[in-house]
C-alpha cells in the first residue's frame, strides 16, 4: 500500500458522512478534503460540494465527478446546525445595523469631549499667563464646569432621544435571540413585537376615548422638555428660559427667528416643525370629535329626555296613519310626543316622515335608530317613562312578524327599571296571541291584525256601508270610543244615563266591582260609586252630563227582526287565517248557505290546511263548501264561475304577497275590474238605474256606469293594504272596499290611548255578543215623522239596542253623535241607523 494512501480509512468515512461522492473517486488524493457546505433557502437542506486538486503531476488537471452521479442532499438538519445559521445570519445583518447606528451617537460623544479638552485646555493655557489675575481662575473654572454640564446634558439627551429609535428597529430581533437561548426549532409563526405593539395601541385607544388625547399632551410635554434641555445645551440661556423658550417654538412656530448660532437655530427648527405637528394632531382630533358628536346627533344615537311620550318599536306601512292618528288624538293638549325606534337611519325615518305630507298638529316625532331587542337602546328612548309602547309588525310573513313581536315582549321584560305604561302588540296570527300574553301578563294588549280584518270583511259583506262607518269610530277625526268616571250619576239607571250627555252617546258601563266592561246593559242597571261610563264622542273633554231632556213617548211600529235567507258568498284568494273566517260565517248565516272558495291552492292541500288549522269541515251545519282552482287574475278562470248569482264576493289579499303590499292591491284591483265587467256584461242593462247613479264627470257610456249596476246586484269587498290605492276603488263606485292598514293604524291608536277600549273592539268584532250593526228607519219611526234624535233612542231601548248615528237618504256618509240631539228632524223610510245590538 502506498504510503500517501495511509489516511485513507479516514478520508473514506468523513466523505461516507457527507453522502456525496462515492468512495472510487478518491483514491489517488493525498491531502484531506474538507466538504463545503451551502444553505438552500427554498427546501431548507444542506448540499456539499466536493472539490479535489491532484497533488501529483504537472497537469495539476481537476478531478470532475460522473455525470451519472448525482450528489445526495442531506435529508434535515441538526439543532446545533440551526442554531448556528441563525446565529450566523443575525451576526452579519443586525450587528451591522447596530454598529451604524451607535456609530453616529459615538461620534457625538466623541465631539462633545473633544470640546471639553479644548476648553479645558484653554484654561490651562490661561492659568500659565502670568498677567492674569487670581480673580478671573474662579470665573474660568465655573465656565469649565458650566460647559461640561451642557456637554453632558447635550449628550444625555442625544441618547435619550436616540436609544428609543434604536429599540425600536432591533424589537423584532429579540424573538430570535429568544429562540437562540432555548435552542429550540419552532416552526410556527410568530407575531412580530412591533405588530404586537401596533395592535396593543390601536386597542388602547379604540377601548379609551381620551387615550388619543394623553398620548397627545405627554408628546407636546415630552417635545418641550427635550427641546428646552436641547436649547440649553446649544445656548447660553438658563434651564428655565430653555423650557419657556421651547413651549413658545411650540405654541408659535414663527418666534425662533431671531435665534443666533447653528445650533440653536437647528434645535429651534425642530421644536417648531415637532409643534406644528403636534398641532396639527390636536386640531385633527378636535375635529374627529365634533364630526362623531354631529353624527351621533344625525343618526340617532343619543339619549332621548321625555316622559309620558308615546314609544313606537319597528317601522311598517302602518306608520304613517298610526302617527297621525296619534296626532289627532293629542290635538287637544296641544300636542304630544312620539319616540320612533327603529333599524333604519334616522335621517331616512325623518325623510319618509316628511313624505306623508300631514299636519302633526303640534306633536312631536322624534326618531332613533336602534334594534328593539338591544335594552341599551331601549333605555336610550326612555322606555320606562313611556306612558304606552306599541310593538308594530314587521313586513316579512306573518309567522317571522310574531316572532319578532315575541322577541321584543321579551326584551321590555328584560328592563330592570320597568316601564309605567302598558304596551300594544300587533300581531299577524291568531294562535299566536297566547303566547305573547303569557310572555307579557297582563299588561300587554294584542290587535291581531289579521283577525280584526278577516272579522271586519264578513260583518261589511253582510252590511252594506259598514266599512265607512268603523273608519270613522275607529279614527280620531270623528267620534271615539271614551271610558271615564262620572260621580254625579251615581244612583241612575242606565235609562236616564243614555240621555244625559248632550255630546255623547252612552254605549255602555265598566263595572267597578269585577272591572269588567258591560255593552249595551239594560235598562234597570243602576250606576254604582267607582263605575265608569263608555260614551262615544268627538274628543275626551268636549262631553259632560247635563239635565235630563224632556222625551216624548209615543207609539212606533214594532217590526220583528227580518228572518235570515241562505246566501251566497265568493272568497277569492286564500288568507292565513281563513279558517277563522268561515268559523264567523257559520255562526252568521242562515243554514243552507253556500261558500265558494276560489284561489290557487289545490283542493287537498286546501283541506288539509283548514284541517291543520282546527276547522272541522264536517261539522259545518250553516254553510257548504265550494271548491274552485283557478287564478282570480286570469279573466278566463272568473268566467267558469258564475259570478252574477253570489250575494256577496270577498277578494282577499293573497297570502303568497303578503309581504309586498304594492302587489297585492295590484291584484286585487285586476280581480275586482274583472268581476264587475264580467257581471255587467252577464246582467241585463237598465238605462233609468244608470242614469240614477250618474256620476259628475263620467261620460254617459262610460264602463264604470255598467260596473256600478252590477254593484247593485252583489257586494264585492276588497280587501286593500295600501291607502294610495283607496282612491282608485272610492271613486268608481263599485266596490264598498276595506282599507285594511289604516284600520289597524287607527285600532292601535285607540287602544294605546286606552288599553281598555280593546276590550269593547273584541266583543264588537267577535261573532257572539254585541255588534255593530245597520237598521232600516222602519224599525223605529212612521214614513214623514219628525221627531228628535233622543225620541228615537227611547224607542231603540224597547228593542235592546242603542243608536249611535244614521244616515239619510241620498248622503253618502254616515253622522255619528249628533251634535243637537233636541231637534226635531223629519225622517224617512229611507233613512238607515247606526246601533250597537245583541247578535244573539
């Protein structure tokens, strides 16, 4: 064996740890061969590079490895491997860094006692002259000593203002260095500390509203005092006059003008340029803040400082007749206040407010924008001192409409401070009315909306005109429902009460002893002290008992109630609470009726609804069920029904559009205008009852005249949502139509003036008890009689009831509360009366 070969188990095993050349291609090297090492970025693995140089020969030729053998890269590396690069990497970069940036601060140093030497150098010099006086050695040493100082000061605030910058750059390095000492390989990612310090502040004065306003007042205290100690050292002023000179740089960025000396004038150029900045952040905070307080007022966010107001929770189409029914009712104290809440900007409910184009009538509306179920935001309308709060229904579908209203019943609940007065729901579903009371107790009132509508439709099928005159007892323009205690009528009978008011009519009396609410009581019943009286009037303080009038009694024909005939009724279209309809038609009608229903729905599914919904078809004894598919807006559906022979047709609003009001008037419009030209065109055409029902401004062959003597022969009531659409169906003529929103508007008005008027509108609505109802004149007086209105209130009692109002011959609305009820007025069998009777 050679001898150069004797390290060659050496060489083989450094270069079998290395994996990279195999062991042939290095058997003639006599030198060791040290492996390079190159750090790949991208896979994190070491490769070696083996270089060789031949030792023998002149050629001094390099060895080159074997294209088909390729060098096999180390697999992972050692935690010393690691730890070394690292250390490696931050050695060459941030020490570089580092050295910089202390350079500069040295060189400062380093200038600063090379001023001290020179003067004390300068001093030395001196006190060799030997002309000097020991007097001037004093004055010499404290220049030295006042110069040293300013040097020292100089240098101290150069670190100071330094040393933070300089932390500042190297903060991210300290995680490394941290890495370094646990000599651990952590994979994850870690935050930086100068994001972390970012965020941390960004929280700090996000969390607190005056952290903006210190961080502010300790830059400006940190400004002045770095500037005046930076002043003093440059200059030849004292520490005090530094510190007033700078707050003046500060305040004033113009009065460093006069400064003398490099120095000074560049430190007075900074603390100027430092205080205009500052400056110009204070004023931009200002700023930020009256913008915020501005548009905290603009949208609603502030508190709202009223007591016995009026508290509206939600925002619906009902809301404009709502707040001027409200309006109407407080005329007469001069106005009041109503609170809006609602999730809408406040600028948007004041615009749409101002739409309505209505005189509020001194009432103010104030509006707020907030969620209902948030008690902040209750609390920010002060829901505690509302004397009434009305939950409106949403205008999604009837089912998320109540559970909203539950919610917000649930949130009320929820306010630790309570509230004084009561709180009116609307709801949209009758079966959901129990749970929202029990959620509530006793003093939520509910106006189920749906149900008062379906009930109000039947009652105006079966009454001509009736429509009309809800509209004016339910709204506050007219005559009102009122309950108030009267002691000087204590120990009369309700006889002599109904006659007592000269501007009202009693209609009924409220019990103290069960506080029950008592319709039409006989005539024996005797006020008792604590009862109140339900009167109807124009407004709560235009009413009082006077002397009893005289009365004259005489005879009146005694007619005997009408026998009920079988009718024939249409439903077009399918409501949600239908069910509940047909449950009043078979307690209304006669037996032998018929009730044809026609909508889209398929005749299974239909009966599985009304099945699902509690209705027992079978146990139907009044009335039949019709079934009919088709679509009441296609003309050639309507014609397969033979529309000229119903008593009654109710078009009801499709509970598929519920949700969007605009439709559903559209296509209960289409539907009554098909109808009325079907029915026209299938009933024979009398020119003399045309002419009867002429119209100023229609021409004489108009449509609407053919429209109108098919109205003659059957009712159509449609049911409309929207109020816009009134006008269309009330001046043609040919529908006696239902304005379904604004007859729940002026309902949850009434009741929320008084919650116990809801229990006069259910038994008024419900198909058992007392109703409200239209009577011939042929009931109480002779054809030409005259007689005064109290006559023939006498005259209704003998039949159990009490007339409220009626309407003569050839009027077109009905007077309700006469305001001279003595006068004597001649009456005709034409003439119709407005009494609340026992349906029983």
């Amino acid at each position: 064996m050679h001898p150069n070969h004797t390290p060659r188990r050496t060489r083989t095993s450094l270069f079998q740890r290395s994996k990279t050349l195999p062991t042939h291609s290095y058997r003639r090297f006599t030198t060791p061969v040290i492996p390079t090492f190159r750090y790949d970025e991208e896979d994190d693995s070491l490769s070696s590079d083996l270089r060789r140089d031949d030792d023998g020969g002149s050629t001094n030729s390099a060895t080159v490895l074997n294209s088909e053998e390729k060098p096999v890269a180390v697999p992972s590396q050692s935690p010393s491997q690691r730890i070394t690069r690292l250390w490696t990497h931050f050695s060459l970069t941030h020490f570089l860094k580092f050295s910089c940036s202390f350079s500069l601060t040295y060189v400062m140093f380093l200038r600063a006692k090379v001023s001290r030497l020179e003067a004390e150098n300068f001093i030395l010099l001196t006190r060799c002259n030997s002309s000097r006086v020991l007097g001037s050695d004093n004055n010499e040493i404290l220049q030295m000593e006042e110069t040293n100082s300013r040097a020292v000061v100089l240098f101290s605030v150069v670190i100071t203002f330094v040393l933070p910058f300089l932390l500042y750059m190297y903060l991210d390095d300290l995680s490394h260095i941290k890495n370094l000492l646990r000599r651990t390989d952590q994979k994850k990612e870690e935050v930086p500390l100068k994001k972390r310090l970012a965020y941390s502040l960004d929280v700090c004065f996000s969390v607190y509203p005056y952290a903006k306003l210190l961080a502010l007042l300790f830059a400006t205290v940190v400004l002045i005092v770095y500037g005046g100690l930076a002043l003093y050292a440059v200059s030849d002023c004292g520490v005090d006059e530094a510190l007033w000179l700078s707050w003046t740089f500060v305040a004033d960025s113009g009065s460093h003008a006069d400064r003398v000396g490099v120095g000074a004038r560049i430190v007075s150029v900074a603390i100027s340029a430092g205080g205009m900045l500052i400056f110009a952040t204070m004023l931009g905070l200002i700023s930020d803040s009256i913008s915020k307080m501005v548009d905290s007022l603009r949208k609603g966010k502030s508190e709202v400082l009223e007591s016995n107001h009026i508290l509206i929770l939600g925002w619906s189409d009902k809301l404009g007749s709502l707040l001027k029914q409200l309006a109407i009712a407080n005329k007469s104290i001069g106005g009041g206040v109503v609170v809006v809440l609602a999730e809408r900007d406040k600028e948007e409910m004041e615009t749409d407010i101002a739409k309505f184009e209505f005189d509020l009538m001194g009432t103010s509306v104030i509006c707020r924008s907030g969620s209902p179920l948030i008690l902040a935001d209750l609390k920010k309308v002060s829901v505690s001192n509302a004397r009434a709060i009305i939950v409106l229904g949403s205008d999604e579908n009837a089912d998320q409409s109540d559970a909203r209203a539950l919610r917000v019943v649930l949130s009320l609940t929820g306010v630790k401070e309570g509230w004084k007065g009561h709180v009116v729901v609307e709801m949209c579903d009758l079966d959901n009315e129990p749970l929202v009371k029990l959620v509530g107790g006793e003093r939520i009132e509910t106006v189920v909306a749906h149900d008062v509508i379906g009930r109000l439709m039947i009652q105006c099928a079966l009454e001509p005109g009736l429509a009309q005159i809800w509209e004016d007892i339910l709204g506050f323009e007219n005559a009102e429902f009122y309950i108030k205690k009267w002691p000087q009528l204590d120990g009369y009978c309700f006889e002599d009460v109904l006659i007592s008011f000269p501007n009202a009519i009693p209609c009924g009396v409220k019990v103290a002893a069960d506080g029950k609410i008592v319709l039409n009581p006989s005539d024996n019943y005797v006020l008792e002290a604590g009862d109140e009286i339900l009167v109807i009037a124009e407004d709560d303080d235009t009413y009082a008992p006077g002397p009893l009038p005289e009365v004259r009694m005489c005879h009146f024909p005694k007619m005997q109630d009408p026998p009920k005939y079988p009718e024939k009724i249409l439903f077009c279209g399918w409501r949600r609470d239908i069910d509940d309809m047909i449950k009043v038609l078979e307690a209304l009608l006669a037996p032998g009726s018929e009730l044809w229903m026609f909508n889209e729905v398929p005749d299974q599914e239909r009966e599985k609804k009304l099945t699902d919904a509690g209705l027992n078809i079978s146990k139907l004894v009044n009335i039949k069920l019709v079934h009919r598919q088709g679509n009441a807006g296609v003309r050639r559906h309507l014609e397969s029904l033979p529309l000229e022979t119903f008593d009654s047709i109710l078009i009801l609003a499709e509970q598929s559009l519920e949700n969007s009001i605009v439709h559903s008037d559209s296509r209960s419009l289409a539907t009554l205008l098909l109808i009325r030209d079907i029915q026209s065109k299938r009933l024979p055409y009398k020119d003399a009852k045309t002419s009867a029902l002429r119209i100023s401004g229609f021409p004489n062959c108009c449509w609407i005249r053919k429209m109108q003597q098919a109205s003659d022969k059957s009712i159509v009531i449609s049911e409309i949502l929207d109020s816009r659409t009134k006008n269309l169906v009330s001046v043609s003529r040919i529908s006696d139509y239902v304005l379904s929103n604004e007859l729940v508007s002026m309902a949850l008005a009434m009741v929320a003036e008084d919650k116990q008027i809801n229990r006069v509108l259910k038994e008024l609505f419900a198909e058992k008890g007392n109703e409200l109802c239209i009577r011939p004149a042929e009931f109480y007086i002779y054809d030409q009689e005259e007689v005064c209105f109290y006559d023939i209130m006498r005259r209704a009692r003998q039949r159990q009831e009490i007339i409220i109002g009626y309407r003569l011959a050839g009027m077109d609305q009905a007077v309700i509360n006469p305001t001279d009820k003595s006068k004597l007025t001649k009456w005709t069998l034409d003439d119709v009366f407005v009494v609340i009777a026992s349906s029983q």
